[in-house]
C-alpha cells in the first residue's frame, strides 16, 4: 500500500519533496494530503521542488489533485490530495 505524506503548514517543503522523490522512485507515485491553505502551499512547493530532484534521474512527474473529506476527532474535515507520478513518454 502507498504511504500518504502528512503535510501540515509547518512541514518543511525540501524535506517533503525529499521524500515525494524517495517515493517516486521507489513506488512509481506519492501521495501528499494537506488540510488548510497553508498546508496546500507547503504540498505545491514540496512537488515542485520533488520534479526538480527527480529531473536530475530524467523524471518528469505530473500532479493530480483532488479533494477529499476526513472524519478527524469526531468532526469532517475537506483535504486535498495530491497524486504524483510519472509523465508519460509520448
């Protein structure tokens, strides 16, 4: 099963993109979850920052977003979820 990455607004985005790049490699995709505007922001950096690590192995990725909702601590929270993953070669 894939692991989901954890963003939150204080997480910071070269060490996630570290590990988006880790998974990419390993796994053929990653998936990144955040709660919050702040937490979304610090997801998008971190794939960016992912596709310029992964660039260096001639990876390119594309992102998909989508939403989600989230039953935390007895109330429903909406997150975005992030799938990253190869591009494929024409």
């Amino acid at each position: 099963m894939l692991p989901v990455l954890k963003v939150s607004a204080r997480s910071a985005p070269r060490a996630v993109a570290g590990a988006v790049a880790h998974s990419v490699r390993q796994q053929g995709t990653a998936q990144l979850v955040a709660i919050g505007p702040e937490a979304v922001n610090q997801a998008v950096k971190a794939i960016v920052l992912a596709r310029g690590y992964l660039a260096t192995d001639g990876i390119d990725v594309v992102m998909v977003p989508a939403f989600t909702r989230l039953q935390l601590s007895n109330e429903e929270r909406t997150a975005m979820v992030f799938t990253v993953r190869p591009r494929e070669k024409k």
